[in-house]
C-alpha cells in the first residue's frame, strides 16, 4: 500500500476510536511544490508515515530475490512430485550478477537432478549460481518448488530507526510550533520478523522513549492486506522515559 491509502486507513481507524467525524483535510506532501512536507492534516493531527525495513535493505534486496524466486516457483508449479525448498544465504542474489542467467541455471539443475536427490537435506553448489544454497526435499510433503533466505541477523535496526524517524519528525515541527499534535505512522509488512514489540524495544533502544517533538507514535502492520492492524505505542514510550 501507498502512503496515501495507509494514512486514510489510520484516519478511518481514528474516526472510528474516539475521533468522530475526522477525515482527511489536505496532503501538504502533494500540495507543497516547494520542499518535502508531511502527508495529512487531519483536524488538529499533523501526520507522518513511514516504511521500516526489518533487515538494513530489506526492500530492495527481496526485489531482486524474488526476479529469481518467484518465475521459478510459477515454472515448476504443479510439474514436481515432492516438496523442494531452496534456502539461498540472505545477501546471495546481488546487483552485478546475471539473475536470468543465474534463473536459468537453476531450472536445470531442478529438472536434471532434483528427481534423484534422496529426501532429507542437503548442501548444494549448482555451474552458474554464484553461491551455495541449502536444499530439503520431501517426498511426502505438498509437492512444488519453494524459496527461502536465511535471516541475516542484522543488528542495525535502532540505529536506521534512529535516523529515519529523526528525519520524519523534523518535517513535523513546524506544524507542532503552529499548535497541531503531531503524529509519526511507523509501518512493517514483515509478518515473519517484525511486530508491535519489536518495533517498540528498537524506538525504545533508539530513542529513550518518544522522538523529540512527535506526540504520538503509532505502529501499523501491513503484512495483511487489506486489513491494517494499528498499534498505539505513544503510552508505552512515555513510559520509558
């Protein structure tokens, strides 16, 4: 989802908890030319929303992950017999390599030799893949080509919130000294490593408690679509303090 529709989904959801009759007025964002502004005043709400990213890059590397994932598992989709899982290391597909190239080694080696693999797992090095990856295979498990990465571990999180959301509540000053309450959005798709917990101790470890100037912070889980989830931390945060 856009910024546009996910700040409209909070704003309904507020309307319906205790802001009767609110909605969205103007999108300083798109009606500012001048400079970067936020994304919506609703009545006395300035708010802001932003993406965080689970791993440092996550976006953009699962883009390129999934230029080889995705095609092969639609290629092999009711063609194989067992369960096949390919768990590639997290930073294996990078910029620079030939993803086609590498696309195609691998439904090679999936239709010349996967058949023979015995069940169980197994570490593989397949020509024309620039790295090794991790195979199991099922036999009596549902049938179909399947890809995973392994979790990297990263440790960046509070320091990349850090700078993100400073940058964010920047934007939202100004309309804090003209007497709006300002409202930082904080929103994850990563259903498998990010929660309203997480999100919280990585603000927490960031922050203290609440970014300077924002006074509310709130979580929203988009791995759901359409249903958002919204997480009111603004207490919790005041409470660290």
């Amino acid at each position: 989802m856009d910024d546009r529709a996910i700040v409209d989904s909070f704003v309904a959801h507020l309307r319906d908890n205790g802001y009767p009759g609110l909605y969205v007025e103007t999108r300083p964002d798109r009606d500012n030319r001048m400079s970067s502004d936020i994304d919506a005043l609703a009545g006395n709400l300035a708010i802001e929303h932003t993406s965080v990213d689970s791993i440092e890059n996550q976006r953009r590397n699962g883009v390129w992950f999934s230029r080889i994932a995705d095609a092969l598992e639609q290629e092999f989709k009711n063609v194989l017999r067992f369960r096949l899982r390919l768990v590639f290391p997290y930073d294996g597909v990078a910029k620079g390599q030939d993803w086609d190239a590498i696309r195609r080694a691998l439904a090679s080696w999936v239709s010349s030799a996967t058949g023979a693999l015995t069940d169980g797992s197994h570490e593989v090095a397949v020509e024309g893949v620039p790295f090794n990856f991790h195979v199991t295979k099922d036999s009596k498990g549902r049938p179909g080509l399947f890809f995973l990465r392994v979790d990297p571990g990263d440790t960046t999180l509070a320091a990349r919130i850090s700078s993100q959301l400073t940058r964010k509540a920047a934007k939202l000053q100004p309309y804090r000294v003209a007497g709006k309450a300002t409202v930082l959005l904080v929103d994850s798709g990563d259903i498998a490593l990010m929660s309203q917990v997480k999100m919280l101790e990585a603000i927490r470890e960031a922050f203290g408690g609440l970014p300077d100037g924002i006074d509310q912070l709130w979580y929203v889980d988009t791995s759901i679509l359409p249903h958002l989830e919204f997480w009111d931390l603004t207490a919790a945060l005041r409470r660290a303090v």
